[in-house]
C-alpha cells in the first residue's frame, strides 16, 4: 500500500510510506525497498533534501514536521502546532530551492478551507504564515507557489528571497482532486509540465 511517493533530487531513488507504518525508499531501477524509519500515524507528505535528509508529517498529534536521514536514525522535530491558535496539524511538506526553507500547510480547527500555507525557516525552527485558505503548496520556477483550495489550483506570485508572497492569487485549473485532509493531487516539473 505505497502512498505519497517523492523522488530523491538526483532522481535515482523514490521515498514513500508504506501505508500508515514506515517511511521507506526504493531505487528507480527496482530491488527491494529499505525501511528508513516506522511512523507513528498515517502520512502526510514528505520532501527529500539535498543533505540526504527527509522532512515528512503524519497525522500523529502535536508532532508538526519532522526530519530523519534516509539512512535511519532519530527523528528530529522541526515544527509543533500551536494549538492556541487553532493549529491541529503541520503537513504537506515541499522544500524550497536552496534547502534553507519549507513550504507547508497549516491544518486548522474547523473546515478544509481553514488551512494556511506557511513557510518554516530550518535554521531557526520559525514559522510564518504566508496565506490562508489552501494546502499542499509546491513552488514552481516560474517564482509562484501553486496550491490546492476547494477543488481548483491556484497560484500566487513568490520572492524567494525575501520569501513574500507578491500577487493576488489566480486560478490554474479546476476540478483537481483533494484529499479531505488537504492532499492535493498534483506536481510540477522542473520545466514547467503539471499533472493532476
């Protein structure tokens, strides 16, 4: 039951959970997939770093976003939700280019459409909220970030340097399928190609 599958940035391996108990990895070429480390909850996306590490979220309560090497070892938390405001659950984890900054998603008490997508800096632990009401952020080199809300795709122009959103979000595409915890089932390419 492998879900949420992402490519290691050389492309010669592929992450995923296997169902709700491990992280694992598995080269493109085949052979037998290596366990890098059990999970307490079910998945709720991963992004593979250039340092070899992983940073993936599970469902498992006030965990937030976590990181662990792909060869194994202990798991480090870099993020908790902040549960005076509201904060359930930090998931759908997307490094950004340089590795420095992650993209997630705030789940939030009350319906889907209360989600923010923020973004945590590695080297101090911090987090700011960059705008509500979307999840499962990518950024695409074109300098936006693309996000699911409702059903629709939308994008918002983004300054990785002084990591500010720039633009009024505008639609993409419609009728993209989401997962009732935020999964929005789409990637990008490198040069541009989307699939939903």
């Amino acid at each position: 039951n492998p879900r949420h599958p992402f490519l290691s940035p050389d492309g010669t391996r592929v992450g995923f959970f296997d169902g709700a108990r491990a992280l694992q990895r598995v080269s493109v070429l085949g052979g037998p997939p290596v366990t890098i480390t059990e999970i307490p909850a079910p998945p709720r996306g991963a992004t593979w770093g250039e340092d070899d590490r992983i940073i993936f979220s599970t469902l498992a309560p006030d965990t937030g976003l976590l990181r662990v090497g792909v060869a194994g070892g202990e798991i480090e938390t870099l993020s908790v939700p902040d549960n005076e405001r509201g904060e359930r659950n930090h998931a759908w984890p997307e490094l950004l280019p340089g590795d420095e900054h992650v993209l997630f998603t705030i789940l939030t008490t009350g319906p889907l459409e209360n989600a923010q997508v923020a973004v945590l800096t590695l080297e101090t632990g911090e987090y700011q909220v960059l705008f509500p009401g979307g999840s499962g952020a990518k950024y695409v080199p074109t300098g936006h970030i693309v996000y699911g809300v409702g059903g629709t795709l939308r994008a918002v122009g983004f300054d990785l340097e002084t990591l500010t959103v720039m633009t009024e979000p505008i639609p993409v595409v419609e009728d993209v399928l989401m997962g009732p915890r935020g999964a929005a089932n789409f990637s990008v390419s490198d040069d541009g190609a989307l699939v939903y």
